[in-house]
C-alpha cells in the first residue's frame, strides 16, 4: 500500500501515511485524507451523486473538519427573519447566499442536485462565476441553518447573506439591459428586412402603395424600439446637459433623435428618404456594446463584496462568566468582549484583554514583520492572530473599523474617477459640431437654390455622417485588446485603462507583495570565523529545528533544511526570538540584541537572523524578501521609457531602501499609511499622468486614486476590485507588456479612426450635393464598420508574438 | 402583393410574441446560468446509489450530516 504517494479522492492533497481511511466507488477503494473528507465523499456516493466525481474539471476544497461547529452557529440566524431572504407572495423565502469554493459546474450540479430534495427547499439556482446561489425555501418546513448544514455537508461554505440587496440591485441593472439589447435585436431584424425591400425598390422599382406600407412598418417596429431601448440614451444626454458635462449620450441622443424625426417628416410628406432601419441598427449596437461593458463591470463590482470577506464572519463573544457564544461579527459592539483564536483574523479593532501573540498585518498597512502584542496592545480588524489564543475588548463598532473606512476611502476615490467610454473625449464635441456646422451651412445654402429640398439635404448630411464606424472604432479594438491581453494573464477591468498607460509619466510601486513577493529568503550564511567547529549544514539544521516552532513568517525561510533531531525545551520568545537546549548546550536564535542577549544599542536592527550559544554567536542568516520575477528587466524597461519611478511602501526605512537599492530607483517613501500614499500620488498627479502598482488592502484606495492601477498577482480581493488592470500572471514582466499592447492597440484605433473620419468626410460632399442615394449609403456604412471591425482583430495576431505560457493562471482565474 | 400585407402582418405578430416569450425567459432567470444546464445532461445520467435505492436515499442522508 505504501509504494508511491496517496492522493486523496476529494481534494487531491496527499493522504498523511497514518492515516487509513477510504470509500468504496464503483467497485473501488480511494483513499481519503482526513474524517472531513470522508463524510463528504460518503454523503455524495451515498446520495446517489458520485457522478460528480467522474465529470468534475477540479478537484474540490479540502474538506472544513469544523463544519459541524460552524454549520451550528447558523441557529442564531434561525432567529432573525430580516436574514432570511426577500419574502415572496406565498410565504416562501428567496434568500441569496455568496458560497465559497465553488469550482466548476459539477459543483453547482451537486449542490442543486442534493439541496432540491431536502423537504422545503423548492427551487436552488448556483452561479459558478460569482458564487452566488439562490435558494427558495419554505420557512414553515426548514430553516436557514438547516439550508447552511446541507452546504456544509456537501463541503462547501456559506457566507453570511448581507449582499442580497446590493446583488438583487445588480440582477436588476443586468437584466433590463439584456431586455433592451433583446427589444432593440429584434426590432432590428424586422427593420432590415423592411429595409431590404425598400433599398431593392429604389434599384428595381416598387409600387407606391408597397413603399408606403413597408415604410409604415418600419416606423411602426421603430417606435417601440426608441422608446424602449433608446430611452437610456436620452436619459443620459438630459443628465449630462442638466449637470453640464454633456457627455457620448448626447450626440447618440442627437444622431436617434433626429434621425428617427427626419424619417417621419418624411413618411407623413410622402416624400423623400426613411432611415428607420439606421436608427435600430444604431440603438442595437450601441446597446450590444453597453451590455457588454455592464457584464464586464458587474463582474469586477462582485469583487467589492469582498470587503466583508476580509472580516472574519463569526466571532466568539464572551459572555457572562466567559461563556463563549458564537454570533455574526457584524452584530459586535464596542466594549464586547472577543476570543480570538490562533490564525485567525481579528473581527474588530480592539485592546488585547488577555495573552500575548504576534500579529501579522501586512496586508493591512505593508508592514512585512510580524509585530509583538501583549495586554493593552492595539490591534486592528482583518489582522491575523499568529501565536495563541487572546481575549480581545472591542473598541469600535465594525462599521468604524480601520478596515471599513478604508473601504469608503476607496469607494470615494473610485467616485472621482470618471470613465467615458467611447470615441476619445476630445474627438465626440469636436466630430458633433462639424457635423452640426455643414448640415446647417447645406440647409442654409439650398435653401436659397431650391428650398423644397432644403430640409431633406440637411438631414442626409446628419444621417450619411452617422458615425457608425467612428463609434465603433474604439470599442472594437478594445475588446479584441482586453481578450488578447486576457490570454497572456492580463485582465483590464476598465477597458479604457490600456489607452490610459501610454500617458503616464510616472509609476509608484509598493513593495511587500508588490515588487517583492512577501516571503523572506535566506540570501546568506556567515559562520563566524572565529568557531570554525561548526559547519554550514548544521547551523542551518539547528536554525531550521528552532524555527519549525514558530509560526513568524522568518520561519518560512528554513522550511527547505532538513532540521537537526535532538532539541528540547524550545521557548517562543514574542517576536524576539527562539531559545532551545542542544545535548547540554543553550542555543539562542532570533534578533541580534535577543540571540547574544545583550543591552549595546550600538547594535543595528535589521533582517539578519543570529544563532548564538553562551559563547557568543556562531552564525548569522542574512534574510530578505525575496524580488517577484521580472521586476528588475521591468524597472530597465520602464527606465529606458524615461519614466519617474518610485517606490510607496508602509514597511520600515530599512526594508525599503534595501529593495529601493537592488532595483536602482532613487525615490522611495517608508512608513506611508494609505492617506499619505494617495497624497503622495496627488502630487505627482499634478505633474502628469500616474499608474499605481500594488497588491494590499491598503493598496486599494490608492489604486483607485491613481490615474491607472494594476494589481499584481495574488493581490487581496479588495486591490483587485479597485484596479483598473489585473496581472493572473506572478511575472511582473506582464506590467511592461501591456504597455507594448497599449501603443499597439493605439495604433490600430487611430488607423481605423483615420479610416471612419475619411469615409464620413468623403461621404459629406455627396451627401450635401445632394447625390447620395440611400442604399448607397448604406452600403457604405456596412462596409466601412465591418473593415473597422477586421482590423481590430489584427491585434491579436500582433501580440501573440511574446507570449510566455501563463494560460494555466488565466484559466485557474476564469474557474475561481 | 396582398400577399405582402398578410405576411408582414404575420410576422409582427410573431415579433410581439419573441418579444412576450424572451421577457419571460428572462424574467425567469433562464439566462443567468448558460453553463450548468448544459452539463446537467451528462450529470444526471444514470448513477443509482450503489447500496441503497431512491426511495431510502432520502431517509438516509440526515444520518451521514455528521462525521463520526
């Protein structure tokens, strides 16, 4: 049995050697890792649902041993009906649950499968990509918790239901807009096909009576289509004239409107030209790209519930005589006590009550060394609790946690952000008052040579302009850029983004996490010289010995050393150090002052590590976080861009001139806490455009300050959320790329702006003169869109060119 | 052509009715999930529990919830 390594059936990791425990499948024994494991795997087979394993494309989450525990402390939620769900007509409940670890469809499979037979569950719906699953229940037959306990026993994890608004808000916007895009795709097939006959009639001939008709149709189709799916776009442009920043609303409002008014004129005079198959055509398109953006935009939004995620849910209140109770950390109070127990997150910002820890808030505030706390010792919420169990006071409510302001601290610095989507800023004014001028200066001149056709002239002019191509110009050429880009493990999520980074004049990075990957690494050993007894290997298997008693980050780097048998009495000294007997021999580990045990301020603090023994010290481990891959060929690259690069750290002054220094970059800021990074990016901003590369939560606001962000690799949900790029790739060579992306994709939109300006500039003259014919122009449009459209998908022929294999990230991405 | 009329008046009312059944389908949630039901078809293929038969497969399940 103990030949090669067993693998166990449900989650894939090894299966330790003592442990025996297994499942009979189609015949079969797999091996389980744990209990855990093993009751969901039976519960699955046994339910009749072990298809799951057969067609599953991930394996799923090690199973939660606690489940039991955690399952039970959804009984408080029995309790309160506000948490149940949206109450329908009929008494039943429609409550929306965010699960985690759902992998692939398979899981969604499994959990409706099961969940659909328990008694008073009627319906289940799961949304792989978000998560999300909706659960409509009966409150008379079954309750909350027993819904949990059942995704519990499947091996999931059900997150407490405080988004459904927010999610049910976002359905709503999701839907309307798929009801617009399917009213306006419809009404356009019709409009066309009338079209069709039309445009035939003008090259073959067509009765007056059958003009009249299909023209009638078409306005009859075209009417609802307006006022549905066209409706947004007014809306928009009133909103932007009302608050003075007119913005791409108002020339599309423009371009419907009078397009769709000059047609009627015409159909009830009888005469002249109808273009209500241009007016559909435009709402369809124009509505396809906004679907498009709100799905893409709606996905990232998703991300913004993770704020909650960083709080753990649950918290242990003490209650009278320390009777531990289990509640939603959002019903906290301040002045309540709190256990919290080891790695595990704080749930609110509080006083240390009782014992001593280390606690590690790196994501928090950059700082990369796990800081000592003891009785009286401020600590904040989402920090995680390394050493043992304490008892906290809670001095804030939750909703005034460090945490959740910077959560509206970023939520502000997003608001100031405004994204237009669309033809450049600078292009829309400009193209509409052209446009607008020659129409009036054609109607201003026929009106003096045959004012009959006066109006009609005008009117050809505004619709043969309509910027079809033009709209579709940009757009195009950024959805082939963020795919192309998305396969080479780059996500934009703000398409515009990409166009933003050729503007930028400098680049702020952070470091822990960011240009570093956080995790300390033995860089080198020195032996004392005057103890030439001990060799390299051994110091390095007493260090790696000592070290697997801590749970400090520094130990970490002596996991690859095989340590050395034979200690005892090995003492965690609070941040300090280690302390350990060896044979007869007491061996001191830790900080320079700790390890030699002296008082000699002289001493420096830094990352070194020393090993001493009652005769002085034996070795010393110089430690350093380790570079990410590619950032030292990307600082070059940057460099010979002839951009200002400087680094924004909230670690100490010594970590970061140390990294500052292997990178050759001048400028660097320690010790920043969020508010002096986005002020320090102000001021910059003052000088030019800034990108912003960074990965904490503390990142996030000044992500979003930034002009351009990008979030790096295994960055905290909230960073993602507020980024405008996001890297799935740990290379940071993925920051220069995009940027040769940019100025290429620049490239391929001005080609096809410079082709849309032509067509509708040579089409003007013709259309002023009088001479264009309808299916002329319409010929003309299609042409010209549809070789907008093919040279946008050159782009991705252009980047492929240097690709490094990242696909396995991108699709890991796209499961999660 | 009176042909034309009965024709386009047909195919109106066969727009109003795409129109009618696509707001249903939507209202009903029918596009949030294009993927799972897909696979529902390869999933819910045949697999009986091995030991026990559909009918105590309900009763069963409770008893499983907890680990030993």
């Amino acid at each position: 049995m103990a030949t090669a390594e067993r693998i166990c059936y449900h989650c894939g990791e090894s299966v330790p050697a003592d442990a025996d425990l297994r499942i009979e499948l189609q015949g079969q024994f797999q091996f389980m890792c744990c209990q855990g494991c093993l009751a969901v795997a039976s519960l699955i087979t046994d339910a009749g649902l072990s298809n799951y394993y057969r067609h599953r494309q991930q394996v799923a989450a090690k199973a939660n041993e606690h489940a039991v525990d955690a399952a039970a402390a959804w009984q408080t939620i029995d309790q309160r009906q506000e948490l149940w769900g949206v109450e329908s007509a009929n008494g039943d409940r429609d409550l929306l649950l965010q699960v985690s670890d759902i992998r692939c469809v398979a899981c969604a499979w499994l959990i409706r499968s099961h969940l659909e037979k328990q008694p008073g569950i009627i319906a289940v719906q799961v949304d792989v990509n978000s998560g999300f699953c909706r659960f409509q229940w009966a409150p008379d037959t079954t309750r909350v918790s027993e819904i949990a306990k059942r995704l519990f026993g499947l091996g999931y994890t059900p997150h407490l239901p405080l988004a459904q608004a927010e999610e049910d808000g976002r359905h709503k916007e999701r839907t309307d807009s798929l009801k617009r895009l399917s009213v306006a795709g419809l009404g356009m097939m019709q409009v066309m096909m009338y079209a069709v006959g039309l445009y035939a009639g003008d090259a073959f001939g067509i009765s007056a009576a059958a003009r009249g008709f299909l023209s009638w149709v078409s306005l009859l189709v075209c009417l609802p289509v307006l006022l549905y799916s066209g409706r947004v776009f007014f809306q928009g442009a009133w909103r932007g004239l009302r608050s003075g920043k007119p913005g791409m609303d108002l020339p599309v409002a423009l371009a419907i409107a009078l397009a769709f008014l000059a047609s009627s004129y015409h159909f009830f005079l009888g005469v002249g030209e109808v273009w209500f198959d241009s007016v559909v055509m435009f709402i369809f398109f124009l509505s396809l790209g906004r679907h498009a953006e709100l799905i893409l935009r709606q996905r990232n939004l998703q991300a913004g519930s993770a704020l909650a995620r960083l709080l753990p849910e649950w918290a242990n209140r003490l209650a009278d005589q320390d009777r531990v109770e289990v509640v939603p950390a959002s019903d906290l109070r301040s002045g309540d006590r709190v256990r919290v127990m080891t790695s595990a997150a704080f749930p609110a910002d509080g006083v240390l009550l009782r014992g001593q820890t280390e606690v590690d808030e790196s994501l928090l505030t950059g700082e990369s060394l796990a800081i000592g706390k003891s009785v009286g010792g401020a600590v904040i919420a989402g920090s995680i609790n390394l050493q043992q169990s304490v008892d906290l006071r809670v001095s804030s409510n939750p909703e005034d946690s460090t945490v959740s302001s910077l959560g509206r601290l970023l939520l502000s610095a997003q608001a100031r952000r405004n994204d237009d989507a669309g033809l450049p800023g600078w292009l829309v004014p400009w193209f509409i008052v052209v446009v607008l001028c020659i129409a009036m200066a054609a109607w201003w001149y026929w009106l003096g040579h045959d004012a009959s056709r006066a109006f009609a002239v005008a009117l050809a002019v505004l619709v043969a302009s309509c910027p079809c191509a033009l709209s579709l110009a940009l757009p195009v050429v950024r959805s082939s850029a963020s795919l192309s880009l998305m396969q080479q493990g780059i996500l934009l999520t703000r398409p515009s983004a990409l166009f933003d980074l050729l503007k930028i004049k400098a680049v702020v990075f952070d470091k822990t996490g960011t240009l570093t990957l956080g995790q300390p690494v033995l860089v080198k050993v020195e032996i004392n010289a005057e103890r030439p007894e001990f060799k390299r290997d051994e110091v390095l298997g007493l260090a790696a010995a000592m070290e697997s008693h801590s749970r400090h980050a520094v130990a970490q780097a002596f996991r690859e050393f095989v340590p050395t048998s034979g200690l005892v009495e090995v003492v965690n000294h609070d941040g300090a150090g280690l302390s350990a007997q060896f044979g007869n021999q007491p061996l001191r580990l830790g900080k320079q002052k700790f390890a030699l045990d002296t008082d000699d301020h002289s001493v420096l603090e830094d990352h070194s590590l020393w090993l001493a023994d009652d005769k002085g010290w034996i070795a010393r481990f110089e430690l350093n976080d380790a570079l990410r891959p590619g950032a030292e060929a990307m600082m070059k690259q940057l460099r010979t861009n002839r951009l200002e690069l400087s680094i924004c750290s909230g670690d100490s002054e010594m970590a970061v001139s140390q990294c500052a220094r292997k990178l050759a970059i001048d400028s660097y800021q320690s010790r920043q806490t969020p508010e002096d990074k986005i002020e320090y990016i102000k001021e910059l901003q003052s000088k030019g455009t800034v990108l912003m590369v960074g990965d904490g939560i503390n990142d996030a606001p000044v992500l979003a300050a930034a002009d351009v962000s990008i979030a790096v690799h295994g960055a905290s949900e909230l960073a993602n959320s507020a980024a405008d790029i996001i890297l799935t790739g740990t290379s940071l060579a993925s920051v220069t790329r995009s940027m040769t992306a940019a100025r290429k994709a620049r490239k391929l939109v001005n080609q096809n702006l410079t082709w849309a300006l032509l067509y509708n500039l040579s089409i003007l003259p013709l259309a002023v003169s009088g001479l264009l014919q309808p299916w002329m122009a319409a010929l003309g449009m299609s042409a010209s869109s549809l070789l907008v459209v093919l040279n946008a998908t050159r782009m991705r022929s252009i980047t492929t060119a240097d690709i490094e294999p990242t696909s396995s990230a991108t699709a890991a991405w796209a499961q999660s | 052509m009176s042909m034309l009329y009965v024709l386009i008046a047909l195919a109106l009312a066969l727009l109003v009715l795409a129109v009618w059944a696509l707001f249903w389908a939507i209202g009903n949630r029918q596009f949030d999930d294009l993927e799972s039901q897909g696979w529902s078809v390869v999933l819910d293929d045949d697999q009986k529990p091995p030991q026990s038969n559909a009918s105590n497969d309900e009763v069963s399940k409770p008893t499983k919830e907890a680990p030993p």
